[in-house]
C-alpha cells in the first residue's frame, strides 16, 4: 500500500503534467497567427545600428548576444544603470558601447544616439510580484513612452522598428494591472508611431529561456514541457526574430503583435537566410 504522502505526491505530480499538457495542446493549436513570407523584401539597412534596453537582465542578455552575433548589425547601443559580462566583451571588440544611465523617463542627454539607431530591442521592466501598482505603471508605461516620444524628437524617417517583450496574457482590457499596464504600453507607443517612420512590435512570448551564462536545470525542465506547445523560446533566438522582422521593413505593420510560435517562424527564417548552409535549430534540448 502506497503511503499517504506518497499517493500525494503522485497526485501533485499527474495534475502537474495533466495541466502542461493542456497548456501545451492549447499553444500548439491556437498559436501562430503570422506566416514569414517566402520571398520578403529585405531592408540590409534596417538593423545597422541596434539598441538594446534591459541588456543586463536575463531576456535582454539574449537580445543582446543576438545582436553582437549578427553580422547585418554594425553598432550596438545599450543603455543601462549598470555593465554586464556581455556589455563588457562587447565594449572590448568595439561593437558595443554602453551609456551609463540614471533616468528612464529622460533621454534628452542621448540625443546624438537616438539619431542614428534603427532598431530597439525592449526588455526593460520587473516583476509585478512585491511591487505597488504605481511603480509598475512607471517602469512598463512610462519608461517606453517617454523613450518613443525622445526617439520620434530626433529621427522620424524609417525604417525604425521597435521591439518589445511584453509577455504572455498581455492585454490592455484585463482586469490584473501588469497585463492591463503593458497592453497599455503597446498601444500607446504604436499610437505615437503613426504617421512615422517607426513600427512597433508586442512580443507576447510564453517563456524565453536565458542564455546558456543565465540558465539552470529548471529553465531545462521548463523547455522540454513547454515546447510542444510552441510556449518556449531562447533569448537569443527572439532577438533573432525580431532582426528578422525588422528586415522585413514592409511586411508587418506597426502595433503587430507576436506570440511565442510567430517569434519561433521568424527567428528560423533569420537563421534560414543569414546562415542557409550551417542553421542551428531554434530550440537545443528534448531533440
């Protein structure tokens, strides 16, 4: 006869993996709205000068690595209170430069930055767990916006593209204040970008694994259940699709929003086209 704590345990444990499975049936069914063109309009100029924001935390290190890797990307801005190893090594082959900075809702100073960046690669933000509404709505609406609203001061000719990770269960009219907060973000910084050079992409991604420097066993356990379901990519490889999308300067309009299976097509057409001969594939675990 199984213990008491043992049947528990083995209840926990079949519920656990029952919810995955519906979780993954639900993502492999009904995720994946956008289709990357066969034959798409390139833009070679679209990614020439990339800035990255959130660069120290755990996704943008992976948009950051995308970024440094990519051949169609010349120079790399990333603004920050504080480096990283990655900001370091990038420093060190002149690729990167890192701007020290203070106030999220003021980049007057970067004038000169902004002027020339193509494409901004977002993860700036933080956890909704601990903090007050308030300071949430101040990093996930105000930061962004006040940012879009300097960019758009100092360059309004395309093609611009602005990439933000925004999350799963976004959605400006829900009732939990981080998803109604950061749907609210998305639309208002697409609003600020009609009439303009500038596209904004939402990327509502399930989980983006960090980068092999980052991760942990958990983030393993995490990627073998969730990619049947389309729910996992890695950092690097959204930084990827959203290059990819940036390059294709006519094919998606501004205030797109990108689910995890959309970013997993566009991040294996980057690879497709950039690297036809020696491809990796988009996830690297449970082959």
């Amino acid at each position: 006869m199984l213990s008491i704590l043992t049947r528990t345990f083995l209840f926990v444990g079949l519920a656990f993996l029952f919810l995955v499975a519906v979780l993954d049936i639900w993502g492999y069914l009904t995720l994946g709205n956008l289709t990357p063109q066969t034959n798409p309009y390139i833009d070679n100029n679209a990614n020439r000068v990339v800035l990255v924001m959130g660069a120290t935390g755990s996704v943008g290190d992976g948009l950051l690595k995308a970024a440094i890797a990519s051949a169609e990307v010349d120079k790399v801005h990333v603004i920050a209170r504080r480096t990283s190893p990655r900001i370091q090594a990038g420093v060190a082959t002149g690729k990167v430069t890192l701007h020290l900075h203070e106030d999220f809702t003021n980049y007057s100073g970067l004038s000169e930055v902004l002027q020339e960046v193509d494409t901004v690669l977002w993860a700036l933000g933080a956890t909704s767990i601990g903090m007050d509404d308030d300071t949430y709505t101040w990093i996930h609406v105000d930061f962004p916006v006040a940012f879009v609203g300097e960019w758009l001061l100092q360059r309004t000719i395309g093609p611009m593209s602005f990439h933000s990770v925004t999350g799963m269960g976004t959605d400006s009219e829900s009732d939990q204040h981080w998803a109604k907060e950061k749907g609210r973000a998305e639309i208002e910084v697409a609003a600020m970008a009609e009439d303009s050079g500038l596209r904004t992409f939402g990327y509502r991604a399930a989980f983006v694994r960090p980068t092999a420097e980052q991760s942990n066993a958990l983030n393993d356990l995490a990627e073998c259940l969730l990619r049947p379901g389309r729910l996992v990519i890695t950092g690097k490889q959204l930084g990827e699709a959203m290059l990819e999308i940036s390059a294709r300067s006519q094919e998606l309009p501004n205030y797109t929003l990108i689910d995890s299976a959309d970013s997993i097509a566009y991040a294996k057409a980057y690879v497709k086209r950039v690297r036809p001969s020696g491809s990796s594939p988009v996830m690297r675990l449970c082959s």
